[in-house]
C-alpha cells in the first residue's frame, strides 16, 4: 500500500500480485487493513474488488453512496456487479453536475464513452450551457461521440469547434450550443427556454 510520488502521479495502485500468493490468513490480515484503513481513493477500490469478499463487498457497497463523485465512480469501474445501472447512471448524472475536473469528472467522461443513458446524455446537454467553459469542452467533444459525429471521446480534428464553448458570454455559448444541436439532431429549443439556462 506504500504510495510514493512517482507512484501517485503516474497512477500506479497497490501492489495486488501479492494477494496471488497470499494464504488464506494474510489475505484476510490484508482485508483488516484496508478495511481499518477506509475507503479513500480509487486504489481502496480496486484492491477491495480484487479481495471480493464479503466484507470487501459490504465496504465497497459503502463507498458507492459516499458523497465523494470519485468513490463512487471506481466502485462502478472496479465492481460493476455492486452497482445497479440506475444508481450508476445516477452517479453519472451528479458528477456531471458538479464534479471538477481532477475530482471524478474525468472519471465519470471515461464511463460515459460506453455508458450514456438517456439522463447520462440530458445533464451533458445541460452541462454544456451551465458549467465552465472548460467543461463544457469537453461535453461538447463528449456529445458528439455518443451521438457518432466524432471518432472518439475527444476528436482533436474537432477542436477548434470544441473550444468555442470556451466562453462566458452567454449570448456564444448559446450560439454554439445551437450549432451543436444541429450537428448531433437534437432540439435546442429543449434547453435554452429554461429559466436556468436561457442566455
């Protein structure tokens, strides 16, 4: 469980080759330890998943309805059984709302590629028109994959068009958020009548 810098910043998490080997006995002094330990990161996760016991299950299931967008987004990535696709997706749709971008945004964007139910794709939309310019960003490359005008979560040939949502003016962001609509075949009209959200 030793994480240094080098480890930290390169994403690297405990060393999990040693519960292959691991007696009975050591795994379950490992499991105490994470489980005294707590669950605080991604790390705790995935080794608690890979333990699957079930104390590591009833810790883990804890964890998916932590307050925390990045707990409950590696509960879902590293024990998908734990989590139902409704409580997924509505994991999906808080992080979307609120979390930044080094705070389980990224997280929640890598899911989306290939979970994005009707609500998941809804808060991208109205995430385009209430987040910061550097999140709606990356929604706007987001929508346009799921909607399969983009060859990938983030299609650099698109940038520049990505970019414009780089903007406070709200009278921009609803221009290209118009333009957007019409790219993917969705009514813009749906999200900017709001009172929230009219520019």
């Amino acid at each position: 469980m030793i994480v240094d810098y080098e480890k930290w910043h390169d994403g690297v998490g405990y060393d999990l080759e040693i519960l292959k080997t691991a007696t009975p006995e050591e795994r379950a002094e490992i499991e105490n330890l994470l489980i005294s330990h707590g669950v605080s990161d991604w790390r705790d996760v995935e080794a608690l998943a890979a333990l699957d016991s079930q104390r590591a299950r009833a810790a883990l299931r804890a964890a998916s309805r932590n307050s925390d967008h990045r707990l409950r987004i590696a509960v879902a990535d590293y024990a998908p059984d734990l989590v139902s696709a409704r409580e997924r997706s509505a994991s999906l749709v808080t992080a979307l709302e609120n979390a930044e971008t080094y705070g389980g945004l990224t997280q929640a964007l890598l899911q989306v590629e290939s979970f994005h139910p009707p609500e998941v794709v809804e808060a991208l939309f109205r995430g385009l028109l209430a987040r910061s310019g550097e999140v709606a960003v990356l929604f706007a490359a987001m929508l346009m994959f799921v909607h399969g005008k983009a060859a990938s979560a983030f299609d650099w040939e698109q940038r520049p068009f990505f970019l414009k949502f780089n903007t406070d003016d709200r009278a921009e962001r609803a221009g290209v958020f118009r333009d957007l609509c019409v790219r993917v075949g969705a009514d813009a009209r749906l999200y900017l009548d709001g009172p929230e959200t009219r520019p």
